[in-house]
DNA sequence: TAGATTGTTAATCGATTAACAATC
DNA sequence: TAGATTGTTAATCGATTAACAATC
C-alpha cells in the first residue's frame, strides 16, 4: 500500500478463493501482522505480561475491533476478561508469518538504497539473513559492506542454490531490474521485493511485492492537493473536459498553474 | 499497504464517505494513479501517440476492466474505438495528482536511507523538490549530499516555513521519529512519508504513509512458507491449541524449528 | 457500415465495524 | 457474583470483475 504496496501478481498463490487453505488468513490480516508482532515485541521488552485488545490496538495504529478480528483467524489465544499473554502471541505471530524459521535473503544492486538495506537493522532480528550482496559493477564487488563483501553477480545462480536463498531483493536501477529478476526465479527464488521502479514479470508461483518510494510521495501529494483545494471555495467547478484534439500536439501546463488556481 | 504500505490515519482527510467531495476518488484508484502515468510516460517517451485500456493495463501491471474502471472516476478522456490519447492522459493523470505544481520536501535523517533517497532521480522528475536536507548529527550536517548542504535540524522550523514545505520524509532512527515528526507538524507540515519503524501520531488533518522494509519482507515469509508448506501433504493438520499457562515461561523456539516442519 | 474499444452497470467478493453473547 | 474483555455475528461498505450497450 502502498501500499499500499503491494503483491503484483499472485496475492494469492494458492489459487482460487482468497482463504483457499485450511484455517486460510486474508491478505489485509496477514498485512497487518507484523504490525502487531512489532508492538508486542515491545511490550515484551518492557516485561508487560498481558495486554488487552483495545491497548495492543493503539499501540499498533488501529481499532481494537479489527485486531480481535485479525487475531480470531490465528485462534483463540486470548482470554477473556484478561487479555493476551504478550509472550505467546509474539510466539504465535511470528509462527504464522514464517518467522521461527531462517530466511536467507539476496540483495542484487549495492547502490545507496542497497547499502542502505544491507546495514538496516530490521533485517536479522527478524528471522532474515543477508546471504549475500550482489552487483555487476566490478568498481564496486569486493567493497566490504555491513561487515559482508560484495560478490558478483555472475556468482547469483551458485549462492541461491547452495544457500538455499527463496527471497530476492532487488535495489538495481530499473533497467536492469526485469533481468535481475528473471535470473534470481530461474535460480529458484519464489519471493521478490522489488524496489527498482518497474513491473516485474514472473510466472506463477512467484510472489512480488514493491515499494516505491515515488508512488508513495504521489500519493500524499494528491491528498494534499485535496487539503488545499478545500481552503479555497470548492475546487470541483467543473473543469471543461477540453477535447482531446485540442490537446494533442502539447501536453499543457508542464509545471504552470495553467487550468487550476495554485494549491499553495 | 501496503501498505501494504498505508495511510494511518485520515486516509480520507475530508471526513465522512470514501468520496466526500465532488467527483471524489477511491484510494485504491489514487495509489493506482502513479502506475499508469509511470507507464504512459514510457509510451510518451517513445512517441506512442495513442493507447487501448488493454495494452496500458499490460504495461501497468492491472487488468482492462479495473483501469477503464479507474479513468471512469476522472472523466471521460478516452475514445471508443480509438484508446487514449497518451500525452492528454499524462496530463489529466499529472493534474490528478497535483503534480503540476512544484512540491518542495524536506529529508530529514540522512543515513544510509536518506542518503539514497537524497540521490533518487525519480524525485526531482515528478513534480518534488528536494528543499533541504536535515540531520540531527553534528558530524553529518555540513557534508553535501546530492549536491546539497545537510543543515542541521534547529533550521527545521525556519526551512518549513520559508520554503512552504507541505511534505516530510523521516528517515531517521526509530526512536528520532515521532519527535522529529511532532517538529514537522508543528512547523506546517502536513504530509508526512515514515520510512522509521514506528507507529507515528499525529494531529487530524496531518497525512501518515509509511513505507517498511520489514513488514514487507515478513509478508512474503508468510507466503513463502505456505509454498513450501504445500509441497509437504497438507500443513493445516490442527496445531494444537496449547494453552497459554504452559508457554508463559518461554517463547517457544525462537530461531529453532519446535512445532513445525522445516519449510525449506 | 463493420470493427474496435470505451464507459457503465450490476453482480460478486473481501474488508471493516459495531454490537453483544460467551466466559474468564 | 460482578466486572472485564474476548471471539463472533451480522450489517455495511468499498473494491473488483465480467459483460455489454454506447459510440467512435
């Protein structure tokens, strides 16, 4: 959501309904999951034993109706007139998403936003492993960074299948992101969080989420817009809608202020 | 929204319906916005005068019936039997978006992430301006950065406000965020993008989009674990529901593989 | 006119939410 | 028992999709 962000093709590899398998869990819930795993992370942390639905809700941003409902496709791991045992729901959560298991990872392009990534944090807490740092540039493989050395990307194929590597992620500039990607899949990755802003193909069974950076700041400037639309009168009024002949052979206003009074 | 990545609060800062005002349009619409314009830019650079809703959804990534759906909310800036003029659509997309105005931004954290964010072409070449850099860090601040000076967080307030500057990217610790955000507000910022791990509260009218490696990468864990779990029979065979006294102790394996089957 | 393709309708599906019975 | 809080139900809402009439 992106959303956000979000899976391009295959949200649900399974196939068919949306909670195909067994106690199957919807996409919005299993998005929100981590969410929750990091709040009461924190309450474990602090030592805080049992947390209720309403406190764990605010804690995570969102309302306590929706997190019972979330957590009632996990299992009934509350009790009521109590709460949830922090240190058990942390233990569940992180069972659901795959977390109690080790997931070596690959980053292909150790620009600035990989270099980024490979020193963030988030990343071995968290069950993730960076199996290796790869880039086709020899200016830059050999570099040591966060403490791993750049390989080459030539040695993509041999470190997916010896490590056993089923996510990718892919920092490389656009260009070079759909090739990226087609490698790592026939190497054996299922998983791509592609970061390069392109639409990747892959075939079925694999799984691609993105983010980017440029969706997300066009979006909160459509909101914004909206704001500022509202301090003046009413910013509907009727905009002609310009016949297309009239507007081909320029595509207007570039950076100007030519249809629209400024939103400043 | 993700989120996927996400709003997390006011999605929809004008209060009541998902579309309160005049033609007012969907959130799953808007955040699809920035993927047509990206692809019908493509189209435009190549000097592709004209596009039909089914080769433009190929190229985005959507199907036909969900983009014709989409351009619906906006007007009518098709042809039957034609397609879409391809610069006019740019236009109305752009316009949409309220990226025919300039937005000036302000980075503030600039690590690793800020640094690659600071270096993001895709910035500068879609209506934002980098107004300044910002770091709390006396070290840091000084250095230039993609051609700018990193000046230190006491001019926050002051940039904000001289530069009009609507929109904050927080790129620092996690533990940094929620100051700096209160800051940013504070000063007249009134869309923020959360690139730290952190649930941010903010004030009603005030725009949060966050964007989190983390939660992505455990999204996929999740679905990659259920491919591998379908490879076995059939993962769903009744985990007992272990009452909370006994696992109040520990957390349960932690790295380990306790309850599960391998998924590798 | 015949072919192509949009814009819209209506059905379906998934997500959210409030309310409350169950129960600790 | 009385109070608290979960887990579930049912209503509502938003998003997706296929189909097709409108029309270039």
């Amino acid at each position: 959501m992106a959303t956000g962000r979000s899976t391009q093709h295959n949200p649900n590899p399974a196939g068919g309904t949306r909670r195909s398998r067994g106690r199957g869990i919807p996409d919005a819930t299993v998005a929100r999951l981590p969410l929750y795993l990091r709040a009461l992370t924190a309450l474990s942390e602090r030592s805080v034993p049992t947390v209720s639905s309403e406190e764990l809700a605010a804690a995570a941003g969102v309302n306590s109706a929706k997190l019972r409902k979330d957590f009632s496709y996990l299992g009934s791991y509350g009790t009521r007139g109590v709460g949830y045992d922090v240190e058990y729901l942390v233990y569940q959560i992180s069972r659901e998403l795959g977390l109690t298991q080790d997931w070596p990872v690959v980053i292909v392009g150790i620009g600035n936003l990989g270099h980024a990534l490979a020193n963030y944090g988030g990343f071995a807490s968290r069950g993730f492993r960076v199996a290796a740092l790869l880039d086709a540039d020899p200016a830059i493989t050999g570099n040591v960074v966060a403490g791993l050395p750049v390989r080459h990307t030539d040695e993509m194929e041999e470190i997916v299948r010896d490590e056993r590597v089923s996510i990718g992620v892919i920092t490389t500039p656009p260009g070079a992101a759909q090739q990226v990607c087609d490698r790592l899949v026939a190497a054996g990755v299922t998983s791509i969080l592609n970061f390069a802003p392109t639409v990747l193909n892959v075939p079925d069974g694999v799984d691609v989420r993105k983010v980017d950076l440029s969706i997300e700041l066009q979006i909160l400037a459509f909101h914004e817009q909206r704001k500022a639309g509202d301090d003046l009168a009413d910013e509907d009024g009727e905009v002609p809608s310009a016949p297309a002949a009239a507007v081909v052979s320029g595509r207007g206003p570039e950076q100007g202020h030519g249809y629209e009074e400024a939103a400043g």
